[in-house]
C-alpha cells in the first residue's frame, strides 16, 4: 500500500510540474461593473452593478475594477470593442456592457498574450499590448496623494496606469 502512494504521488507531481500550460484569462469576456449604491446592494444583494452601454461614450476607453468573473477582477473595453447592437443596428443602450479580463502589467516588459481564445473576441489577441489605460503615472501619484481615501475607493489597490489592452486601431 505504502509503494501505491508513494507512485500514485510521484506521478502527480510530475504531471504537475511537466509541460501543464497554465491558461490566462486576459482576454476573456466579461461585464464592466461599478461600485453599487447601498440601496442597489441591499436590492440586488450585490456591491457591484453591472455598467450600462448607455453610460460609456462611444470610442472610448473604459475600465472596470470588481469583475468576478475575471481572476484579477479587472474588465476593460478598448474603444475598438464592439459595442452591444439591436438588430437594426442601433446601440442597445440597456444591455450590460461587455469587455475583456485584464491584468496590470508593465510597458516593455509584460506579457500581455491571450492564451485561451474560446469566446475571444477574433481580432483581440493580434491587438494586446501593454498601454497606458488611466491617468498617466503622476497624474495618478498626484491623486494619491491629494485625497488617499478618494484614490482607493476610485482605483483600488492599482498603483500603475499599464494594462493588458487591445491596441487601437488607426483610423
């Protein structure tokens, strides 16, 4: 028996140290969110509220701390995303603004591939790059420094304006 385990683990862990691809989800579609009201949280029993395609101007960047459904909670939307449509073609102003998981990263350094492309959108991963996505970085630094508690309840824990976004398209 003791012979059993002892393969049955060293099996395991060279399966898991030998060649397993760990699947990013930069990429990923995903709901752009903000905080809740406290009305909206006891209602929806949620902090977060889904952002509406109405509330984002066209052709813009957008990005969105506290998406569950990305592992670092963050969604972006480029301003070259496609947008909710009806099926006439005019912007479905109700519909749940959609984006893609991010990451921070940093310019020239980080790696901003997308590795799982199931439900990508099929002309993101040609278009990720590391780009400024906020403020520039002291702007932000100014922010924090003017107001900390304002800082935090606007940006989070973010400390850099590099994110994992999709490149804009040249008009």
């Amino acid at each position: 028996m003791k012979m059993f385990v002892r393969t049955a683990l060293m099996m395991s862990t060279a399966l898991l140290l030998g060649g397993c691809e760990v699947a990013s989800e930069i990429g990923k579609p995903c709901t752009l969110v903000r905080k809740a009201t406290p009305e909206e949280e006891a209602a929806n029993n949620s902090r977060t509220m889904p952002i509406l395609e109405r509330e984002i101007a066209p052709r813009q960047d957008f990005i969105s701390f506290g998406s569950v459904e990305c592992e670092d909670l963050i969604c972006v939307r480029d301003q070259d995303y496609p947008r909710a449509l009806n099926e006439d073609g005019s912007l479905n102003e109700n519909a749940p603004a959609r984006g893609y998981c991010t990451k921070p990263c940093v310019e020239g350094g980080s790696s901003c591939d997308v590795t799982d492309t199931n439900d990508v959108n099929p002309d993101l991963p040609g278009r990720m790059s590391c780009r400024s996505l906020l403020l520039d970085q002291d702007t932000l630094e100014a922010l924090r420094s003017a107001d900390e508690a304002f800082y935090r309840r606007t940006f989070g824990e973010n400390n850099s304006p590099f994110f994992c976004a999709g490149a804009l398209i040249p008009r």
